[in-house]
C-alpha cells in the first residue's frame, strides 16, 4: 500500500512498509543517525533521529516510526535542532575527544555530526568513563571508552553473520559491548563489526595508526579469493594499499566481506614481491634483467622447443585466479604461438570432473541458479561442502534464508558454522554421500513426493525405483550414520518445498567416484521437478576465484574458448579464423598429465602461470624430480615461490588490485575489476605479459593495447559472451549467456544478463534419470582405515594467502583435525605429534582434537609448508583432480 | 603490515588461564534435563545453577548457551545485567549494607566503613579466605530500622560502629566453630 506524507513541506508516495527516516532520505532529506543501518533491525537507540510529527507530542525516532497517510513531518524545527545538540552533548560527556590518534577519524559520524550541530563544549561537570581496554583479538581492537552503545556491532554479527560472538553486557551507564565473558573474540574474523562501527570503538588493528582515513583514494574492485565474487574496495596512498573496505550496498555482496577480503589485502605490497624479471644465468643463479631479455629468452626457448620436439612438448598451467583477459590470452598463446592444446588450470577439476556430467545430464556448463536465489530458498541440501569457507558471502545468504524459515540440510563429514543455525546437519562419511540421496529418492518414489508433471515429462521411474531397491532405509540410515526419521525428513522437506536447491562441494567431487553423487543429486532434482526456475537449480561450487571464466576462455586441454571441442573440425576453424592463425588438432594433456610427461622426458619446457605445483599437486619428491627435469621452465608469480625457484625464468606478474579485467563467478556472472595502484616495481598484468611474449615470437595478432581490446575479442569468439564489453559491466557486471541481441536491451531497468538457466526444463534428448547402481563412491582400504579430507580453512585460501601476515595471525600452521573418540582409539593425545601414512609417502603433524569432525575422519588444511600434503596425495591419471580425499593410516610419531 | 599481536597474548591480556580447576557439570546437564521446554526458560537455568555451585562458572554457562541453543554472549549479557548473578566465586556469608537515603542521613555511611575496614575489602568483592562477600545495596526495604546490613538472611538495624562491630566479631566466631566441625 502506498501513502502520501509530507516531510519539511514536500510531500512523497512511499511503501506503507518504510520508515519515516527512510522516506525521508527519498527526498534528499538527511536525517542525522547513529545505530540506523541497511540491512539491520532498526532500534531507536541512539535518539540522534529525533523528528516533530504533527499530533504527536512527543518528538519521535525517525527510524523506528512507520509512515501513516497524511503524515506531516518536520526535520528542521529549532526544537530537533536542540533535541540533536543535547543528544550531541550527551555522547561527549564520555566519548574522548581524541581524534587525534582515532583510526576513524575522518569518517567517524559522531565527529562529523558535532562538527555540524554542536560544539565541543559541555556543561556536565566531572569524569569521563574510562574503562580499561584489553585487546579482544589479533585484529580487532575495541576501544570502550569511544564506544556510544549503537549496537550496530552485536546486530550486524547476530543478523548478518550469523555468529553473535559480540553482546551488550551489564547495563544502564556501566553497559559495555563485548565477547563472552569479555575475553578474545571467538568468531569468524568478517569484519562486520569494523564496518557497522559509527565510531573508532570497534577498528582494525591491520592498519592501526598507520595512515589516516582522508590521505586515501579508494577504488572498487573484485575479491581475488573465492568464486563469490564479492565487490570490495581497496583504499591507497602513494601506491599502497593500505586496507580494504566495504562497498556499502555494492555487488552481490551488497558490501559484505569476509576475514580473507577484508584482511587478505597485505599480499599486495607484501615486501617480497618479485618486482623484476629474472633470468637464470650460465651459474645456474637467477639475476634480475630487463623485460626485453627475459621475453626474449622465453620466446627463444619455447619456440626453439615447439620447433624441434613438436608442439606436445611443450605445455601451460594457469591459475584459476586470473581474468578472464589473462587466460584467454594464455591459450591462445600455449595454442596458436606455441602450437600446442597442452593447456589447463591445476586442478582441471572444473573442467574434466563436473562439467561433462553437467552438459550430459542438462546441457549446461555452469551453476544454474543466481546465488540471489539463496536468500529466499524454502529448503536447501548442501552435499560435501562448507560454503562458509568455499563461499563465505554465499554462506551469509544461506544464512539469511534460515532466519527467513528456510530448510537447511547440510551433508557434511564435519561440523560447519551453519551447523548449529541449520533444520539439521547430517554427519554423513565421506564415500557415503550417494548412499544419502539414493536414500532420499527412494523415500521420494515410494511416498509419491515427487512432481507429477515430471512424471509427464520424462516418463517412467521404473530405473530410479530399480536402482533404490536393494537397500531398507534402516540400512542406508546405519551406512550413513543418520536417522531413518533424518533421512525422510530432509526428502519431505526438499520435495514439499517451493523453492528448493543442492549446493554441491568439492568434498563430494573431488574423491574418486564422486560424479556418481553428482549423477544423482541431478536425478532427485528431475525427480523433484526442481529445476529451471527461480529458487530451484544446482550449485556446484569450487573454490578457484575463476574457475568458470578458465573454461570459457578455453584453459582446458580439450576445450576451445566458448565450450567448442577442441576435436570439432568447425569449432577449430571458426576459431582459427577469428585468430587469423593455426590450432592444434589433437587433445592436450591435463596438468597432471603434463607432469608425468615431464617425469618420463617428453614435456620439454613448461609455463607457470600463477601455479605452484609443490604446494598443490600430488607427487611430493617426484613431482620436484619432474620439474627439475624440465629443460625450460618459465614461471610467472607474485612470489618466489618453492617452484618460481627452479624456474629458467621468472616474470613477475601484478595482483588483482594492479589490473584491470573481468572474472566470472560460481553464478556465471562475469563482472569488471578495476586497477587500484599500479604495479609494483616492473610486474606487469598477466595479459600484458602474455600480449608482449607473443609479439616477442613475432605474432602480431598478440598485440593488445589494454586489457578491455582482450575483451572485445573475446565476444568475438565466445559466442554466449558476445554482448560483453568492459562498458557494459561497469555496474554489478551481468550473467552469460549474453549476446550482442541482449546488449541492445540492456537499458531496461534491471536487465542482468540470465538469470536461471533452463527455463524450459530439461531437452528430450538428455538422460533423465541416472539411477546410479551403486551405493557408495569408494571404502577405506583395511591398512590405511582413516578417511583424510584436504580442504580450505575459512582464513586460507590456496598458498596465496600464505602470504598474509594479517591471515596468518588467526591461523599459521596447519594441524590434523581428530575427533577425541578417534583419537583415544588411536592413543593419540591432543597436541601431541603423529605420523601421516599414504601409499604415496607420509609427514608429520601435530593433531588437534575437535568434536567437529566426525569419528574415523580427519582434515587437514592444505597448502600449509608445516604440512606438505603434496606428499600424501595419490597421483593417477585421474586421479589429479581428486586431491580432497586420501586414505591414511595415522601413527604416533 | 602485520599486527603485532598473536592470540597467545591477547589470552594472556585478558587473563585468561589455561589450566582451571575442573568443575562438575553433571548438575547443569541435570537442571536442563529437568525441563520439558527449553525456550524462555534461561533465567530460571541459571538461578538454579547459582544454587548449586554458589555462583555461575564459565564452564556451566558455556554448558547453558550450548544446550538452550544460545549464543554464548547472549547468556553472558543476561548474566551481567542482572546483579543477582555471580561470575566469580562468592564468600560463605553474603553481607548487604544499605546505603539508600533513609540509612545514608542516620549513619549509614560510618556502618559502611566499618565493614570495608574489617573485611578489607570493597564493594562487589570477596575476602581471600571465602568468609565473606560485601556489597552496597540500594535499599532492604526495612528503613525504619536504619542504619540496617543483612547478613545472608538476616536483618541487623540501628547500627553504630560498635555494634557492626560486636556483630561482625559474632559473626567471624561462627564461621570458625561451623569450619572447625
């Protein structure tokens, strides 16, 4: 319902939903306000909104009075006026006027509203309240005595985080905001807090005293650590980025972050970047030298390799955190420069694992869903995976529908934050996984649950009901360690629902045998009818920044820009004639096929692109063998990293901070990140340094004026890109498929690309129904029995973020996760030191008990040097992609 | 570009031990076992956990939070809003002095002094050897008999130094004759 109010004499229609402070702000009219913030329950706290309403004595908080028809409204009478000054004064009897040395002076709401309305003069005699301040956390600081008791921190992190690790305690004056029993934070580290502050109560230790607030120039651009793809702001002077903060309002995240956006930003003047190309000398030493002679080195060796030993000799691994221009750029280097399809990103996962299931059983190639979507889902099963840490924005959306009444069903082998905020979550082995949603369709097919227009649509069951048969529900609940009673539930539940979707993790895909699981969580979507609409689709969601955007640039040894095979006469040719140069006809080799081909001397020479095999691939010493072996080996990085130090050449490359380009999130929304600083020293942006080299081969078709000409050429090739351009994206970016039609549209209010993916269902000739036979992925094997999962931590992401002092602050070193029941059975004492076993080699690491991961499995953060797993790892020709899960056997050391 | 500070320090700032006296959280687990719903029911909870170990230990309200499905500080904001509620260990005898207006004009003020010189201690605290806790409270409800102190579950009124004094001596005598049992 709408109605008509008048505020300062101009009158407005609004929402009967909004406040009057809101309303007021519609207008222009800026109500001054301390504990008031989008997106937060409002409380009427800080008394700051003060308004004169006719017929109401009393003044009234803006912020908590709903509009009425013919409301009349008076912001700037001499009695708000007072009613300010006064409330003004009384918040300065105890805030210390030291904005001298406050961090956040400069923006700081109540230094700027003093400035406005009042003077700093009081006419209250006596103390101030100074309460000692303990340090709360390595990153947090809370100062008490500036604080002004808003609330914003305790509500932002119970209503947004979900986690309420800050409360108020005690009360009237004495109130103070705080952790339990005032001790260190225990918490997620999002820096919600930091940012709700009005004040410099509550500010971040990472940048404390270091600059002030109004010396820096700030500059929106994307996260470089999840698939998220969260729209952040890095703020700098002289070329240093001295933090980050919240885009309010901005991006999907609508200006949220998480510990590794918020804090992660030190990487990028960390004092070891390489700032100058190296070349290894006739002593074997690594010198600095000129751009010129080190592409030129480079463009010698790979083309003198390419020439003699044929194109198959010579192979490229790119990272998953570049743009899209810096990929795209890379293979048509590796394929047209270089003549070869020996292409991919480490871990290929993307690419080789889920995708061919994707396209076989829906034909797509990607998420079908907006993570939007989340937000209003009724009821959501997430399988084998944290997406609090793969995910963490993702995760507050999550969050947001359980406050809104949604089902969550989490399949986990531990406990995650959603845990204890979710209906129920199922601690169910890992290689167990199918057995539960086998479970849940058989519960679905025998109740009759399932979508009878599907039953039109795709015919019979009869496969489903056979391959559900063999097994009770008393049997599939003891195998997966749940309730017959979980296990109807969550299928009653996910079938009943509206709305319903699967988030599928990388925990479930990356163990041998996990696209059978995916297999059927598509079968109890069809069986559910639960795709092609808003609120129902798929999720799969991996961890790499750019894990989409790397195959739809083509870094995949079989696939051409745009998903074309590279087998396909056509495909090769369309591209071959938008490069005006020549493709590879045969298939390249995976990652791990190329380090294999290096061990047995036929990959030649290698290019690195912001990959450090030692950290992340399976072989530990054979591995180092295989790449020492390598005749030239070009690694382009950051950092010196373990495999930058073995290299022939060493380039250095910018971070994301230092570049302009696009990146395309888990939702297939590919968006712009802008250039804050320039790049360090002589580093260059990948794309550039791709662009160069090719010129430096002589392949004028590599030459590129700026990152935004890549792009255009990618919407040449890239068919569902075709409408693409940096222009286009600079507000939120927008959802492929997106062609040039759709470009002509794009001036539409809110016209963002696609936003569900099969609007008609699934086509005829797709494959309904799986029914996978079997009923478990993979079992442990009787001499190594403990299943190890490889994951993430919610403050590590990848080695990168090694590089993090801030981030290693909340976690440095990486311990084996073990349940205490585990852990008496092994008389294996916490904090004591074991001995990890694979068939593949073994370490030694300290073990540290938690009830959160389930009895008889273990975790274990990867990409820690105190823990190189690398060794553990069990390499196999497919087996390069499924690194999450390794059988052990765990002795004490 | 770090901060200079770990957890291990921010620990030790903020007091916090590592090693503490085990406590038995079997009566907690009980006390929440007792009740059919758990909702709205945490200060009830937490009353009966003060009964049993004569204040709410850390462990038990991390017991409370984690049953109730709370958040632990949600339970710690109850627990200090509410005078009623101890965090830390309290004395045998709880000892209240008034010092509301009635008591204040008729002496209130030299019964306090007395208490604080003979404990040694102040307001809100608690002797070294557990024999008493001392606090200042707004009113007892008993102002005709002012100046006037509880002591646990009685009332002493028209107090002087000497007879606070006689009382507290009393009262010392006791403890030790009960502690010698």
């Amino acid at each position: 319902m709408m109605v008509r109010l008048t505020i300062d004499g101009r009158q407005i229609m609004v929402d009967g939903h909004v406040n009057v402070l809101d309303a007021a702000s519609k207008l222009g009219i800026h109500i001054p306000t301390f504990c008031h913030q989008a997106r937060l329950s409002d409380l009427g706290a800080c008394r700051m909104c003060l308004v004169e309403v006719e017929g109401m004595g009393k003044l009234q908080t803006a912020c908590t009075l709903a509009v009425n028809d013919g409301m009349v409204v008076r912001t700037d009478t001499p009695r708000v006026e007072k009613a300010r000054r006064m409330m003004l004064e009384f918040l300065l009897i105890n805030h210390p006027l030291e904005c001298t040395v406050c961090d956040a002076s400069g923006e700081c709401t109540l230094q700027d509203l003093a400035f406005k309305h009042g003077s700093a003069e009081t006419r209250f005699k006596g103390k101030k309240r100074i309460l000692r301040d303990h340090i709360i956390s390595p990153l947090i600081d809370r100062n008490l005595n500036r604080c002004i008791q808003c609330k914003r921190c305790v509500r932002v992190c119970e209503e947004i985080q979900g986690v309420t690790a800050l409360g108020m305690s005690y009360r009237g004056a004495a109130t103070v905001v705080g952790p339990f029993m005032d001790k260190s934070l225990d918490c997620e580290y999002c820096s919600h807090c930091i940012w709700s502050c009005p004040v410099g109560a509550i500010t971040s230790r990472a940048m404390k005293h270091k600059v002030r607030t109004w010396e820096m120039e700030k500059s929106e651009a994307i996260c470089p650590y999840c698939s998220c793809g969260c729209t952040l702001s890095y703020n700098y002077r002289d070329n240093v980025v001295y933090r980050v903060t919240h885009a309010e309002g901005r991006g999907l995240n609508m200006g949220s972050l998480c510990s590794k956006g918020f804090f992660g930003y030190d990487v990028i003047n960390h004092p070891d970047r390489i700032t100058a190309p190296m070349v290894r000398d006739a002593d074997g030493v690594l010198r600095r030298t000129t751009w010129q002679s080190a592409l030129e080195e480079v463009a010698r060796n790979m083309k003198r390799i390419s020439r003699e030993s044929g194109g198959k000799a010579v192979g490229g691994i790119a990272s998953d955190r570049l743009t899209n221009e810096d990929l795209y750029l890379f293979q048509k280097l590796m394929r047209m420069v270089f003549s070869s399809n020996n292409v991919d990103t480490p871990s290929g996962l993307w690419s080789r694992t889920v995708v061919p299931v994707l396209e076989k059983r829906m034909g797509v190639r990607a998420a079908t869903n907006s993570l939007d979507d989340l937000n209003y889902t009724d009821a959501l099963l997430i399988v084998g995976c944290d997406i609090t840490v793969a995910n963490p924005i993702s995760g507050l959306k999550v969050k947001q529908a359980i406050r809104r009444g949604g089902l969550v069903t989490e399949v986990n082998p531990g406990k995650t934050a959603l845990s204890r905020l979710a209906r129920r979550s199922l601690a169910v082995p890992v290689g167990k996984e199918l057995a539960l949603v086998k479970g849940l369709i058989k519960v679905i097919l025998e109740e009759g649950l399932y979508d009878s227009e599907t039953l039109g649509k795709y015919g019979k069951f009869s496969e489903l009901e056979f391959s559900v048969r063999d097994k009770s529900l008393k049997e599939i609940a003891r195998e997966t360690d749940c309730s017959v009673d979980e296990i109807t539930q969550t299928a009653r539940e996910f079938a009943g629902a509206k709305k319903a979707s699967i988030i599928f993790g990388e925990t479930a895909v990356l163990q041998a045998g996990g696209e059978k699981v995916l297999e059927a969580v598509i079968d109890l979507l069809v069986l559910t009818g639960k795709l092609g609409q808003e609120g129902c689709g798929l999720y799969p969601i991996l961890s790499g920044t750019n894990f989409q955007g790397a195959l739809d640039m083509g870094v995949s040894p079989n696939w051409l820009p745009g998903h074309a095979a590279v087998s396909s006469d056509s495909e090769r040719k369309r591209v071959e004639k938008a490069w005006n140069g020549k493709v590879p006809k045969d298939g390249g080799k995976s990652a791990y096929e190329m380090i294999q081909a290096a061990a047995a001397g036929k990959l030649k020479a290698l290019y690195l692109a912001g990959v450090n095999p030692l950290a992340t691939f399976p072989g530990g010493e054979d591995l180092e063998k295989a790449l020492k072996k390598m005749e030239f080996l070009v690694v382009q990085e950051l950092f010196l990293t373990d495999t930058a130090k073995l290299a022939d050449v060493v380039l250095p490359a910018t971070s994301l901070a230092e570049k302009n380009g696009t990146l395309t999130n888990v939702e297939r929304r590919v968006q712009k990140t802008s250039k804050a600083i320039d790049g360090l020293g002589h580093s260059l942006p990948d794309w550039k340094i791709f662009s160069d080299l090719g010129v430096a081969c002589g392949e004028e078709g590599m030459n590129y004026l700026n990152s935004s000409e890549v792009m255009d050429e990618i919407a040449s090739v890239v068919p569902f890109y075709s409408g693409i351009n940096h222009q286009i994206l600079a507000d939120n970016g927008l959802q492929w498929p997106f062609s040039r039609d759709d470009a002509r549209e794009v001036y539409h209010e809110g016209y963002l690309g696609t936003r569900h993916l099969l609007p008609e269902g699934l086509s005829k000739d797709k494959q309904f129904f799986a029914a996978v036979p079997v009923w478990e992925t993979h079992s442990a094997d009787s001499k190594y029995p403990m299943t190890l999962v490889l994951g993430d931590l919610l403050f590590h992401s990848g080695s990168f973020t090694r590089y993090s002092e801030s981030l290693n602050q909340l976690a440095a070193q990486a311990t084996l996760l073990m349940n205490p029941q585990t852990g008496m059975g092994l008389d294996v004492q916490d904090g004591s030191s074991v001995r990890a076993v694979s068939t593949q080699g073994e370490f030694t690491v300290t073990v540290s008990y938690s009830e959160d991961i389930a009895p008889g499995m273990l975790f274990l953060p990867r990409h820690f040097k105190n823990a190189p797993v690398s060794a553990l790892m069990i390499p196999g020709p497919d087996d390069q992609a499924r690194t999450a899960i390794v059988h052990v056997r765990v002795v004490k050391a | 570009m770090s901060a200079d500070v770990t957890l291990e320090d921010v620990k030790q700032d903020a007091g916090i031990e590592e090693e503490e006296e085990q406590i038995d959280l079997a009566p907690v687990h009980r006390i929440i076992d007792s009740l059919k719903e758990t909702k709205g029911m945490l200060i009830p909870v937490l009353q009966d956990v003060q009964t049993v170990y004569g204040y709410v230990p850390e462990e038990a309200a991390n017991v409370v939070a984690d049953r109730m499905r709370l958040y632990r500080s949600q339970v710690y904001g109850v627990l200090t809003f509410y005078t009623q509620f101890h965090l830390t260990p309290r004395g045998r005898h709880i000892i209240r002095a008034c010092s509301g207006t009635a008591c204040h004009v008729r002496g209130g003020k030299t019964v306090i002094s007395k208490l604080e010189h003979m404990l040694g201690i102040g307001h809100g605290e608690t002797t070294e050897d557990m024999f008493a806790s001392f606090e200042k409270v707004a009113c007892l409800g008993a102002c005709g008999l002012a100046p006037v102190i509880m002591i646990d579950n009685d009332a002493h009124g028209t107090l002087d130094s000497v007879k606070t004094e006689r009382i507290m001596d009393n009262l010392r005598e006791m403890d030790t004759m009960k502690r010698a049992e």
